[in-house]
C-alpha cells in the first residue's frame, strides 16, 4: 500500500514537473530545408483559397465563462473573398436577426503583408483585447499577417512556430497523410488551440472549426451550412 | 440676401427630400392614421406568417438568406422561429425572453436589459397597433398607393448606435405588416419579408412558453 502510494507520488510530482515544462522544451528543433519562398512551406499548403467572389458561411456557437458567470452566443460567421480587389478578404459576424457584430478585412499589401481593417464592430465589443483575440484568431485560420516559420519535431508530427505579438502559434501537420492536426497557441504554455476538419482539399475552407481558449475560458464552435437563398 | 435665402431654402428642401422614404408621401393627418391602424388591429387576436429574412452587407454586396415561422398572440407575445439554414427560436412573453439555438436555451429578462426591451417592444407595438406610444422611437407615418410606412428613428444614443432607423410597412387594405426593415449605421440591412399571413388562428399556448 506504502509502496504504491509512493509510486503515485512520484508519478504525480513527473507529471507536475512535465506539465510544467514550457510547450517549445518538448519539440525538438530542425532545420527547415527545401524552398526558399516562405509561402511554399507546409503550414501555407493549408491557407484556405476562395474564388473571387466566394463566399463561405458557418453557423457559430461562442461558449464560455467562469462557473456562475457563464454566457452562450449563437450567429452566423461569413467569409467572403472580395472581387476584382486583389487578396482582400472579409469576414463578418451577425446574430440570427441580422445584426453585424462585427466586420472585419484583410488586404495584402504590395510588400506581401497584411493591413487589417476593423469596418464596424457592436460598441460593446469595441474592446482591443476583444479585437486582437478575434483577430489572431480568424489570421491562423485564414493565415494572413503571419511571420516567419521555424521547424519542430515531435513524436512524428511537424510543429511550425510564428511568432504572435505575445507568444508563439504551432501548426502542427501530421506527415503521411499530410494533414493540418491543430494550431497551437502558445505562452509560456499552451493557452488555446484551433482544430479544423473537413478541409479537402487542404487549401479550402473547412467544413468545421473549433477554438478552445483555455487560459480565457471560452470555446468557439462553426459549422459551414449553406444559406437559404443558395 | 436673397441668394442666400434661395440656397437655404435648397438646402433644406434636398434634405426634406432625402429624408422621404422614396415612393411615399408624408401622412398628414397621424391621428387618422393611428386611430385607423388601432381599429384594424383592434380585432386581431393572433397571427402566424411565414418570413424571409435577407441580411444585406452593404460593403459586401453580399445578403444571407433565412427562412421561418412568425407567430403573434395577443397582448405581448412573440414567436419568431427560424427553420433554414439553421435553427433559431426566439419567443417573447411578456417580459422574458427565450431564445433556443441548435445546442442551448437562454432566458433573458428584458427588465434588466434596456436594449431587448426596446427591440422586443417593436415587435410587439408593430401587432398591436401601439408603435406611435414607444417613447424609444420617433415615428413618421407615410404612404404610397399600395402600403402604408412607419419609420422609427430611435432617441436614445444607445439605440442609436444599433439601428439607425426600422421601417414597419403595412398592407394598406388590412393593415397587415408585410415588411420590416431594421436599417443599421454601418449601412447594413435586414429585411424581414412576411407572406401567407394567417389570422386569430387558435394558437397552442406552449408556442409562447418561456419556461
């Protein structure tokens, strides 16, 4: 009994030590090798291509809050590539009754960056901290506005590191078959993660996408659906 | 003097002009107005339409289409129940409010938000006929040859900053509302389209239930 209540100690005091251990301690760095041109690297296979003009839209679910306080939001998420602008893109969100929450836009700049325009947004939500979350966010998914890459390895999966204005985002890829697993956002620990699924091919929307921010306790859930004048 | 007279006056005719909802005269006489819409809504006791919804983004050039169930009962209930391309239930009774997605069900108590109030308020004015008694909004009344308009302009800076005005049109031989539009500051616009109206059907209860 002694016996197995030390191992249960010990196995509880590695488990603190390693879930303490920072997220880029346990990948082991590569060098990445191959094309020169940023763009062509993996995490860029997965940058979602819309026609001029296509519009993709998704039913969306904002879940989060701290034991009491809890909220749920519910809308519709729409992405649209703007015609005949050159790469700008815009996403907007609404409530059900058509109200915008908010309208933002991404345009690349002749320099290859990205300008971000924030078009309207609901005075309550007007917050930076509000605006850069969603933001960062919708530039993973979308990979816009993104910095250089460096290479990660662990246990047979790829983990591309950019930085974030505090912190780091990992795409982690899976090799064969290639595969986009998850975006990692990350601290000194991982403090959220962005799942995808349904992307085929791997440059278009996906038919689902889940955010899980951890450290700011709230989860976003869109599904595609197809509006009913389509 | 005088040049100055006739660009003023201009000025404000382009801008009496613009103000004019395009196809509609101004109603002169209001009180007529509103005592002929309380005596058609007088004996209305329940309604159900069916409704297009079709959000317009202005800077898109882009809309979304959704389709549902509208159903009044009097005095202050309202069922609006989206069906495609998702599911979406708001009901509104008295002074609480349900709203059911796809994965939760939230009771909001309008009491303690100013803003529901006032949106839940329209809907309910618009059935009964009491639009012109909202303190939230000042309404002009116009008309055209087939449909009768009511244009709200909220008061208050809060509302303002949500809806820039809402239109309430109404079939002018039953008084029947066909069309809202709720107008937005950022030149976004949803338009609410009713069809199919049905009246004073015997509506089951529980389709107004809160609880």
């Amino acid at each position: 009994m002694n016996l197995s209540l030390k191992h249960v100690s010990s196995l509880l005091l590695l488990l603190v030590f390693f879930g303490c251990k920072p997220y880029e301690k346990t990948l082991a760095p590569q060098q990445l090798s191959g094309p020169k041109d940023l763009r062509s690297l993996n995490p860029y296979l997965f940058k979602p291509r819309l026609a001029d003009g296509e519009k993709v839209l998704y039913r969306c679910h904002f879940d989060g809050g701290f034991f009491f306080k809890k909220f749920h939001l519910s809308g519709l998420l729409f992405f649209k590539e703007m015609e005949d602008e050159g790469d700008k893109q815009r996403v907007v969100f609404a409530n059900e009754m058509g109200l915008t929450f908010f309208d933002f836009g991404w345009q690349m700049k002749a320099d290859g960056t990205d300008s971000f325009t924030v078009y309207s947004i609901l005075p309550k939500l007007n917050k930076p901290a509000v605006i850069k979350t969603l933001k960062k966010d919708i530039e993973l998914v979308l990979l816009r506005n993104l910095g250089e890459f460096k290479l990660f390895q662990k246990d047979g999966l790829e983990y591309y590191q950019t930085p974030l204005e505090k912190g780091f985002a990992y795409f982690v890829i899976g090799k064969s078959p290639r595969e986009l697993k998850r975006i990692d956002i990350v601290g000194k620990k991982r403090v959220a993660s962005i799942y995808q699924f349904g992307k085929q091919p791997e440059n278009s929307m996906p038919d689902s996408i889940s955010i899980i921010h951890t450290k700011a306790h709230f989860t976003i859930n869109a599904k595609r659906i197809t509006d009913a004048g389509s | 003097m005088n040049r100055l007279l006739f660009f003023t006056f201009c000025l404000l005719f382009s801008l009496g002009v613009k103000a004019q909802p395009k196809g509609y005269q101004p109603i002169k006489n209001v009180a007529e107005f509103q005592q002929k819409l309380s005596t058609a809504t007088a004996s209305l006791k329940s309604l159900q339409a069916d409704f297009v919804q079709t959000k317009h983004l202005a800077l898109l050039a882009d809309k979304i289409v959704s389709k549902g169930l509208f159903s009044y009962q009097k005095d202050d209930k309202v069922r609006i129940e989206y069906k495609t391309p998702f599911q979406y239930l708001m009901v509104m009774n008295g002074g609480t409010i349900l709203v059911r997605d796809e994965q939760k069900s939230t009771r909001i108590n309008t009491r303690n938000s100013k803003m529901m109030q006032s949106v839940n308020r329209i809907m309910v004015d618009c059935m009964s006929g009491r639009v012109f008694s909202n303190p939230d909004f000042k309404v002009s009344a116009y008309s055209s040859s087939s449909r009768d308009l009511l244009l709200l302009r909220p008061v208050s800076a809060d509302l303002q900053r949500i809806y820039s005005s809402i239109e309430v049109y109404l079939n002018k031989s039953d008084m029947d509302v066909v069309m809202l539009v709720l107008k937005e500051p950022n030149g976004d616009y949803t338009e609410m389209v009713y069809s199919g109206t049905r009246h004073n059907l015997a509506l089951n209860e529980s389709l107004f239930k809160t609880r």
